[in-house]
C-alpha cells in the first residue's frame, strides 16, 4: 500500500480522533476553570479577621471538646472495668 493511500485511508479516523480531544480538552478547561489573571487594575479585599475568628472559634468549640471525649474513651473504659472483668 502506498503512502498516499495509507493517509487517506487514515484521514476519516484522524478526523474523529481529533473531535475526540477537543471535547476531551474542552472538558477539562470546564472543570479546571477559569486561567486567566486577574488585571492589575483591581485593588485586592482587606481580609475581614473578625468573620474569620469567628468562624474558627465556632469549629473549635465544637471540635476540641468532642475530640477530648473521643480521645478519652480509653480511660473511662479503664475506669470502668478495672478489676471488674468477668464479675459482672
């Protein structure tokens, strides 16, 4: 088979193959989103500390006692059956 046949033979699935990554490299700039830069004409947002705080202390109120109790279980259960295996 000669080399100009072999191409157009090629040329249908090519065609297909190349409809196939664009789709796939659309896909994937859909859900990598947005690239561009930001322009340099818009002033950046002061961070706003107190909504911050007040987020993170509302986690770690609820956080750290719950993991101190979950952590802890170790030693109630020691507490509890010390010397009382099997006398129940």
């Amino acid at each position: 088979m000669s080399a100009a046949i072999a191409t157009r033979a090629q040329a249908p699935l090519s065609a297909i193959m190349r409809q196939a990554f664009k789709g796939l490299r659309r896909s994937a700039m859909i859900v990598e989103g947005p690239t561009e830069a930001l322009p340099a004409t818009v002033r950046s947002q002061k961070a706003d500390w107190g909504r911050i705080f007040r987020a993170r202390a509302g986690v770690a109120a609820v956080y750290f006692p719950f993991m101190g109790t979950f952590l802890s279980w170790p030693f109630v259960a020691q507490y509890l059956v010390d010397g009382r295996m099997g006398r129940w």
